[in-house]
C-alpha cells in the first residue's frame, strides 16, 4: 500500500514569495504523482500529475518535481500571491495499473498581502 | 462544460435514517469514483467505478454502505442507517482512462449526523 506524507501541515509566507511543498511516499515503483488544490468548501482541482517516466511537469508559475529513487515530490510556487492560499495535496496511486488514489493529508498555504 | 455535479451541498439528519448522496460525472468520464474526508482520516476512497460497473468497493467501511450507478451520468452512495461517526465531507469524481489521468471533483456533500 502506497503512503503518501506531507510535512508541513501548514505554512505561511509573504506575498511574493518563492516556496516548495513537500511530499514523501513510501513506494519508489510509482505509477505517478499528482498534485492538487482544495479551498476552503470545495473539491479538489488537479494541478498537475507527474509520470513515473518524467522528472517534472510545469504549469504557469508551479513546477512539480518528481524523485523516485528518494520517495520524494516537490511543488514549486514562483511568486507567491494571495490567490494561492489554499490547501495542497499530493496523491499517487496504488501502483501500476491500479486506479486508486492515496493522498497525503495536505499543507495548508496561507499567502499573507 | 459542466463539471461534476453532487448533490445535496449539506445533508443534517439523525442517527438510523437513510441518507442518499447523488453524483453527476462529466459527460463521456469512464470512471467515477467515491471519497470521504474527515480531519482525522484525511481523504479516502470508498469506492470505484468503470463503465458503471463497481470495480473495487475495499474502502467501503461497512455494509450500512452500498453504492450503485445505474448509467453513465448518474450515481448514489447510500447510507442505511447512518450513524455519527458517518459525519464527514462526501466527494464524487470522475476521471477518462483512471489514474492516468487527473480526476475531476465535485464540491462534496457535507454530512452531519446527529
């Protein structure tokens, strides 16, 4: 069974700001990583979803990266703005094939004006 | 286009009554799938479906749980009889080809038993 960890499980930081969250996960035989948002009331948005086969994936100002020899994910944020505060997940499924999704428990980024 | 659309929004009821969420995919998803969020617990999967057929109900904690999708535009999850400890944000999602690609989510049903 996939497990997925995300430390911290909150951060704070001036507009602005570059920052990287975290993700660890405990099988290297990954199929792939993705990376989603949550607002407060609402359900997940897909940021961006790594392949086993790729180091990483870019989208705006998010860059998502992918180690699989260290069980480790990074997410990106250039220039951090209000908008951005959120929660963020990170999820992998069970393994090849498998359609299943563990997540992390998410870091909940606050953007502070 | 529409996204996934759940229903209802909040749902307070008492413990031993029949609680049924309603799930909408995204037209032409081939995958549906089931989630509970609590603080404790994080967000886990319940079930799944493919081509309206379930094809791995693990996560489903016990049998006061079933859940069906009759067609390809529609699903419930239903509780019966509910139970405190059911209390939690409900999620429905929908994806094309499975994991491989991202997943669409709905904005949950919030359950409160009370």
């Amino acid at each position: 069974k996939q497990e997925v960890t995300q430390i911290p499980a909150a951060l704070s930081v001036p507009e602005g700001e570059n920052l990287v969250l975290n993700c660890s996960f405990t099988d290297s035989a990954i199929y792939n990583l993705q990376w989603f948002r949550q607002d407060p009331g609402k359900g997940l948005t897909s940021l961006l979803l790594i392949q086993s086969s790729q180091r990483e994936q870019t989208s705006g100002r998010l860059n998502a990266s992918l180690d699989k020899s260290s069980g480790r994910s990074t997410l990106y944020i250039a220039a951090s703005q209000p908008g951005d505060s959120a929660t963020y997940l990170c999820a992998s499924p069970g393994g090849a094939g498998a359609n299943n999704l563990f997540f992390g428990t998410g870091t909940r980024l606050t953007v502070i004006p | 286009d529409a996204g996934v659309i759940q229903s209802p929004r909040h749902e307070v009821t008492e413990m031993g009554q029949e609680v049924t969420l309603r799930c909408k995919p995204i037209s032409g998803h081939d995958y549906l799938f089931w989630y509970r969020q609590t603080m404790m617990r994080g967000l886990e999967l319940l079930i799944y479906f493919n081509n309206n057929v379930p094809i791995d109900d693990s996560g489903m904690p016990e049998d006061r749980f079933s859940a069906k999708m009759p067609n390809a535009s529609f699903s419930t999850l239903k509780i019966q009889p509910s139970e405190p400890r059911d209390s939690a944000v409900y999620f429905c999602a929908s994806s094309l080809m499975g994991s491989n690609q991202p997943q669409h989510f709905g904005d949950g049903t919030r359950l409160s038993i009370l």
